[in-house]
C-alpha cells in the first residue's frame, strides 16, 4: 500500500484522509438553510388548515352560543361573543311548540326506510356491476355517474310529475322514494369499490364449498363491504335528515312534514325567532352527530379500505 500525504495531514493514506474529508465536508454544509425552507411550506399548509377549520366551525359555535341567550342578548346590535345570562327558555319553547313529536315522528319513519332501502337496493346493485359481466355494464356505470352530477334541485320537477301520474304525492312512500333516488347513484358507485377491491377467490373459495349466489352474498361479501355499507348508510342518513325543499314540495299535508320544515315554523310575518330558531337547530343537529360518533371508526376504516382499489 502507498503511503500518501494531504496538506497539513502526515502519515495517513489516502482511503483514510477521504472520508474525514467527506465528514468535514456535509458538516460544513448549510443544514438550518434547509431545514427552514422546509418548515416553511408546512408551517403555511397548516396555518390556512387552521382559518378552514375556524371558519367551517364559526356558524356551529354560534348556533350554539345564540341557542343559550336570552332574548335581549340575541337582538342586540353589538355581538355577545358568549352568553352573559345562559338559559334554557329557547329549548323549553322548541320543545314545547306544536307539532315538534309528530315531526320528530315523520323524519325518523322517513330516514330509517330511505337508509335502509338505500343500502338493500345499492347493495345488491353494487354486486351485480361488480361480480357479473353482462352487456351494457359500462354504460350502467357512465349513467350512474351522471346521474349523482346531476344537482338534485334539477331533478325535483321530474319526480314531482312523475309521482304525480303514479298518484305518490303527498305519501311517506313518495318521500322515500325520492331520497332514496337521491342517495342510490353515490351509495351504488361507493359500494362497488368495495366489492372490486374483494379478490375473487373467496367467492370461489365458497362455491367449491357448496354456497350459492344468496349464501355468498350474505355470508360472505356483506361482512367484507360493511364498511363500504356504512359509509353510504351515513350520507344516505344525512341527506334524508337534512333535507327540507323535497318534503316541502312532495308533501301538502302539514301533519306529515318533516322536521326541516318544522323548522321553518320559527320565521313567522311578525319576525323570526332567533333564539327559538337556533335552540331547535342544535335539536335537530344531535341525531345526525349522534349517529355518526356511532359509526365514525368504521367509517373512517371503510373509506382507507376503499381507497386501496375501485
């Protein structure tokens, strides 16, 4: 081996010298530089995250707040930022006000049956463009996706003919309906990731065992796409709970409303009531947060699972 010497170096040879030199070298290197123009795109992502959240939060937060004040507190000009007297009398007067258990009533018969037919009817849906292969499947597939860009304010004049001719109008089975023609294309396009992201040999797996198409589809796909079912039974939930436009025009009688339109009962020719008005809209917001706190870990589960293929 030959012996080499470096400036202000003796003895040492060459292989020995470089990698003191390529140590000396990254130390010298401007780390802090980086690492803060690193930090700053992230530190900008999360402050605009931040004015999101505040401003998708800031209604909540003053429903709520308003919901608690007494009436001298809601009406007056300067903004009370947190109620300076808290009261109940605005739930007590939501509560109290006709009708609000026969609504309560009607929205729960009504989005219990749209969930549910909604999920039998995309379920099985879902499996048929997943797992069989007939003529006219894409095109099924471009029609279903179509349909959900379609916004759903467009679609009410049609259904509203439509029913008429069918005699459905004013009928909790005309409501239904239109929800659950509403929510189909999205539960539909949703569930069928799930079912394509199922491999093909469990089914085939379980044919060799004797199982027919109804004992696979329930013993052994459902269990597989639940999370997929989950995530539909929620939008479909949220969709029928909240909507007031289509129980408002496809239903006349007032003792079928819903509670959308309940809602409306609070704006009156001789004003609104803010406070009454606020109280029965955190009401009416529990079983929605109540049912998704419910739901949230299979939900969130099913929508990562759904992502992997579709």
């Amino acid at each position: 081996m030959t012996t080499t010497t470096t400036p202000g170096v003796t003895g040492v040879t060459a292989s020995e010298a470089q990698p003191d030199v390529a140590e000396a070298t990254r130390a010298s290197r401007p780390v802090a530089p980086v690492r803060a123009r690193r930090r700053k795109p992230r530190v900008l992502a999360n402050t605009i995250a931040v004015v999101f959240c505040l401003v998708w939060v800031f209604p909540i937060y003053w429903m709520v707040n308003t919901a608690f004040k007494p009436a001298d507190e809601v009406t007056t000009l300067t903004p009370i930022w947190f109620p300076l007297r808290p009261t109940l009398e605005n739930f007590t007067r939501a509560l109290t006000q006709d009708g609000f258990l026969v609504y309560l009533r009607n929205s729960a018969i009504v989005v219990v049956a749209a969930v549910l037919l909604s999920i039998v009817v995309g379920f099985l849906a879902s499996a048929a463009l997943s797992r069989f292969r007939f003529r006219g499947r894409r095109a099924i597939l471009v029609g279903i996706l179509f349909v959900q860009m379609i916004p759903s304010g467009a679609l009410l004049i049609p259904l509203f003919l439509s029913f008429q001719s069918l005699g459905l109008l004013n009928s909790y089975i005309g409501l239904i309906l239109a929800y659950v023609a509403s929510v189909l294309p999205f539960s539909i396009w949703v569930m069928r990731g799930f079912f394509v992201a199922v491999p093909v040999e469990i089914e085939e797996a379980a044919k060799v065992d004797g199982a027919g198409t109804v004992r696979i589809l329930w013993s052994v796909l459902f269990p597989l796409v639940i999370p997929g079912v989950i995530a539909t039974s929620v939008f479909a939930f949220i969709a029928a709970w909240n909507d007031y436009l289509t129980a408002y025009v496809m239903l006349k009688d007032q003792g079928m409303y819903t509670l959308p339109v309940w809602l409306a009962g609070f704006s009156t020719d001789k004003g609104t009531d803010f406070g009454g008005l606020m109280a029965a809209s955190v009401l009416f917001s529990v079983p929605v947060v109540v049912f998704f706190l419910i739901v949230q870990r299979r939900l969130v589960s099913g929508m990562t699972a759904g992502a992997v293929k579709g």
